[in-house]
C-alpha cells in the first residue's frame, strides 16, 4: 500500500517500529494488561478517516474493551474492513453487529473461528464448508475467506475455491500475511471479493514457492512475504 498506519498499543511502539520501519504509527492508550484501551476509541476514530481499508484482529486481544472497540469501528467505517482473528472473536457473541454497519465487510475466518461464529463444533463446519459458507455470506452480505485445505471466498451470489496453498502454510502468522494482502489489495481498489480472491490465491502461490525452496516443514510465514516480490514481477510481466 501506498500508506500504511499501525494503531498499537503505546508501551509496544519503539518494538514494533524497530521491525517495520516502512509503517506510521498511531500509539495508543493500554489498559492494565497491555492490550489497547476503550479510551483509545475517538483518536481511532479520527484516524480512520479518509482511509482506503481497515484490518482489524491480528494480535489484537480479547478483552471487553477491545470486543467493544472492534463492534465501534464496525459501526462507523465506511472503507472495506478485513476481520481476521480476535477481531471475528470480537464480534462471535454479537454476531449481528455484522448487518449494522455500511463498510464492505471480508471476513477470514479458519474452522475454529468459523465454528465459534455459528455456535457451532469445528467438525460440524468441516463436514458442509460450503454449504455454511454460502448461509453465512447469504446472511449477513459478507465476503467470506473460510480458510483450509481448498479455502473457500464466497460472497452472496457466488463461490469459488482456490487451488494453490499446502499444509506448510498450517502456521502461527501465515494468516496474519493472508489478511494484510486481502486488505491491501481493498486499499488499492478492488471490490471486497476480488481482493479476497486475489489474496488468497496469491498467498497460495506464495506458499508453494517457498515450500519448493524450503520445504513445508521448514517454511515460515515470513518466507511466504519473502516470495511475493518474485511472484508479483512474473505477473507484472
């Protein structure tokens, strides 16, 4: 993106902007327990103004304050907003936040956060994925990214399933690159579902490429970053 703005909790700044030093940052006030605080809600606020995109949950926490935030930005966004991880959890037990808000939602949601959205196990989500997908996106007018083995992008009219991606990319951060690719690619201007099937296919391929240099068992999910220059120029070309 052209622009990036991290919103972080204050006492974490001088680490975080050690490691990515491309971003601006918006360090905020914590609570007790070191996760950011309600009392952060109007400096977000304002700084969501005028942005192209919003990704919410990577890290984020789960306590009241932050479930509250999320279901307040969701509230007053007008820009795609991407949910991925506590930012789903944040919205599980008051679901229908989801048909509230005028932003564009995407949602990438892996089983058990799936599962936790419907009130429902994680096998019983694995047995229909697509049937539960098209419900869901049907339901709430939401693209959809149910993350797995062939991830389905299912918005309310239509369903596609992605061919690239392998087991190596079953780690701790892999998702988190997955949810900023989809969020960048909103940013720069693509409709909510061609952004998450352009995120995911990519992210796939990505993964495949790193798997071929480092295998599935050695592979990382910042090695799935590392390949995404060399993807992007073959396409470029």
């Amino acid at each position: 993106v052209g622009l990036l703005t991290v919103a972080l909790p204050r006492s974490i700044y001088p680490i975080v902007s050690a490691a990515v030093p491309e971003a601006v940052f918006l360090p905020l006030p914590e609570s007790e327990n070191g996760t950011i605080s309600i009392e952060a809600l109007s400096a977000l606020l304002s700084a969501l103004d005028g942005k192209d995109a919003l990704l919410m949950g990577c890290g984020l926490g789960q306590s009241s304050e932050l479930k509250l935030l999320v279901r307040e930005l969701l509230a007053h966004a007008a820009c795609p907003v991407v949910l991925d991880a506590d930012g789903l959890n944040a919205v599980a037990a008051h679901i229908d936040v989801l048909k509230t808000g005028k932003a564009p939602l995407i949602l990438t949601p892996h089983p058990g956060e799936m599962a936790r959205l419907l009130s429902k196990t994680v096998a019983q989500v694995q047995e229909n994925r697509a049937g539960i997908s098209s419900d869901f996106a049907r339901r709430f007018g939401v693209t959809l990214v149910l993350k797995g083995y062939h991830t389905l992008v299912t918005t309310e009219t239509a369903q596609v399933v992605n061919p690239t991606g392998n087991p190596g990319m079953a780690t701790g951060g892999s998702g988190d690159v997955l949810a900023g690719m989809i969020a960048s690619f909103a940013a720069q201007g693509m409709s909510p579902p061609d952004a998450a099937k352009c995120g995911v296919y990519l992210h796939g391929k990505a993964g495949d490429a790193a798997a071929k240099k480092y295998s599935q068992r050695a592979m990382l999910p910042s090695d799935i970053l590392s390949e995404l220059g060399t993807l992007f120029l073959k396409f470029e070309e």
